[in-house]
C-alpha cells in the first residue's frame, strides 16, 4: 500500500473537515443498527493442580462495546425479558408471566407462575476487579476518540493496538498521567509513519534444518512499545481487517482493544458462590434469584472473561457450596450459549 499518508496539505483539511463534523460523527454511535457481540477468543486451556482442563488465559480480542443502557431500569428489563424468552423455550415447567417492576425492590420484578404471585432479585456474574479495569480502559478510549475529532491523530486507519496495563495478566489499573496519554497519542502517531500494509523484510525460518526465506505478516502487525515505565503496554493485533468492537473503531477505522487478565477455574465458582450469598438475605425470602452471565453492563461492555468461560465450566459445577437459608430458586442465565440452568431449587416437604 507504500508508505502511509503524511501531514500535508491533504492532512490540515481532514483536521478541519473533523472539528467541523465532530458533532455529526458522534450523533452517529447513536445512529447505528445494535449488532451481535462478536466471537470472543482463542481461550488458551491449560490443567490445574491435579491434572484436569481448566482455563489458563484469555488474551486479545476479549473486550467490545455495544449500545450503553438509559438507565438501571433499562437494563433490568432487558435482563427479565431476555431471561423469559429463553425459559418459554428450553424450560417451559418454568415459564411465567411478568407483572412489573417493584419500585421498592428487593425483589426487582414480581412474576406469575401457575397463578402464584413470586418476587425474583436480579444480579449479574462478574468480577470487580476486571470491572474496575474496562472502566479504565474506556476512560482512554474516550479520551482517544475525542483527540482523534479533534484532529490530533494521523491517519492509521486499518490498524488494531492491543493494551494492557501493568505487568501482562497481573493488571493494576491506577490514574493516567497526562504526560504517559500524551506518549501514547505519540506513538499511535509514530504508526503512521511505517509501510503500512506491506509485509517486511524476508527473515531466515529454520525448518527441518533447513534454510528458508519467510515473509512475516503485514507490517506494522507485532510492532509493540510500553508507555510509562511500563504502566502501559500496547502491540499491534492486525493490520488491514480488524473486528469492530468500539464505538471508537466504528467512527475512526482504528482499533484500540484491551487484553484481560487471566482466571482460573477456581476463581469462577468462587465468585459464582459469592454472587449467590449475597443475594441469599432476609429480604430476599421465598423470592427467585437470577443470575446473567454475559450480558452488557450499564456503559454497554462485554467481555469474555464473565461471557465464554463460566458456561464452558459449568459442566464441572456439582452443587452450591452451601444451602441458601432465604432464597427459593436460582436460575443462571447465559447470554452467549443463550442456556438457562436451575442452581437450586428449594424442595418443599
């Protein structure tokens, strides 16, 4: 594709042509047709301590956007609606007729079931920690995006930058200094200036012993740097074809994507038992749980940490680790294998 585009005459006209337009470009995210979460992965599958499958990593391509909600409420319908449809289908002995919100709450929402009025608390399986993190990796896409309106990014379109922050798989989220957001608006720049699209130089590859000339992928595909003493540290995932996963790649044709964290199987029935023992309270007497697993937060992410790999392991999942004392049923929701299963159902005497 030759070199890439430079500033020039052509360049201070884009710059003009996106601060005029930089309201029209952002009414366009809430514009565009809501698409399906796209196919998360690879999941890298390694053994625990005695030898059994159990999740070693999840690496990029493990993070996307979609439609924020309006409000808590907003979601909670969703959350409901999506939970029904599903139950009418696969699980018809279950299925119910919603009454409405309780504004009061707990619980969030009354149901009908064989003509018995029943309450149903409504939760989501996440970890807090990996929540903290997207929350700081959109703070930078937003600040991104908004540099990138206003004119002060070169044209890299075509290209993925995956982040990560801290040391790789331990992430630390902490404030971003606007010394280390300056570094990396430079070195997105310093992209621009590569052969774009072209493969790079022939390099010996040994195979069988013997000699070969190789072509490696598209440059700058790998190309990779730290930023702030290695608080940050970004590399190029693709170049040419990139998944959208961001309202920031919908509107400027680059993409910024977020590498996780790892969890171990463990780590998943950990916090599967401590999502139900906090809802197991007095107040949620005789009342139904539900539990979704991969559907959007408020701001609209998704990852594949809480969507993939609870509904891959739950075949290992035996019983809860403690009878709950209020709650009556628990029902897990999972969004990607669009599958209910019953956790517990109390047996009445």
């Amino acid at each position: 594709m030759g070199e890439a585009r430079r500033k020039g005459p052509f360049e201070n006209r884009k710059r003009s042509a996106i601060k005029r337009n930089k309201e029209k470009l952002l009414s366009q995210i809430g514009q565009r047709t809501e698409r399906l979460p796209m196919f998360f992965g690879p999941t890298i599958l390694t053994t625990d301590e005695n030898g059994f499958p159990d999740i070693g990593s999840s690496i990029h391509n493990t993070s996307i956007k979609q439609k924020a909600y309006f409000d808590k409420r907003d979601m909670e319908s969703d959350h409901i609606n999506h939970f029904k449809n599903i139950v009418s289908s696969e699980l018809p002995d279950y299925d119910f007729r919603i009454l409405g919100p309780e504004n009061n709450d707990p619980p969030d929402f009354w149901i009908e079931r064989n003509g018995k009025t029943i309450g149903i608390e409504l939760t989501m399986f996440i970890f807090q920690d990996l929540r903290q993190e997207v929350k700081f990796f959109d703070d930078i896409q937003n600040k991104i995006l908004d540099r990138y309106l206003n004119g002060d990014i070169a044209d890299i379109q075509g290209i993925e930058v995956e982040l990560w922050f801290g040391d790789y798989d331990k992430n630390r989220p902490r404030n971003l200094k606007p010394e280390e957001f300056e570094e990396l608006i430079s070195n997105l720049n310093n992209l621009a200036s590569k052969p774009f699209g072209e493969p790079g130089p022939l390099f010996d590859d040994v195979v069988n012993g013997e000699i070969l000339k190789a072509t490696p992928p598209p440059y700058p595909i790998q190309e990779q740097g730290t930023i702030g003493n290695g608080f940050i540290g970004w590399r190029v995932t693709n170049v040419g074809y990139i998944p959208i996963k961001t309202d920031l790649g919908r509107i400027t044709g680059f993409e910024i994507s977020h590498s996780l964290k790892s969890y171990r199987k463990a780590d998943y029935f950990k916090r599967l038992q401590a999502t139900i023992d906090a809802k197991d309270k007095e107040k949620n007497k005789d009342h139904e749980l539900l539990i979704s697993v991969g559907m959007k937060d408020m701001d609209g992410w998704i990852t594949s940490a809480e969507s993939m790999h609870l509904p891959m392991l739950m075949d290992e999942w035996r019983t809860i680790q403690k009878t709950p004392k209020f709650l009556s049923k628990i029902y897990l929701d999972c969004w990607r294998t669009r599958t209910v299963t019953v956790l517990y159902e109390r047996q009445h005497m």
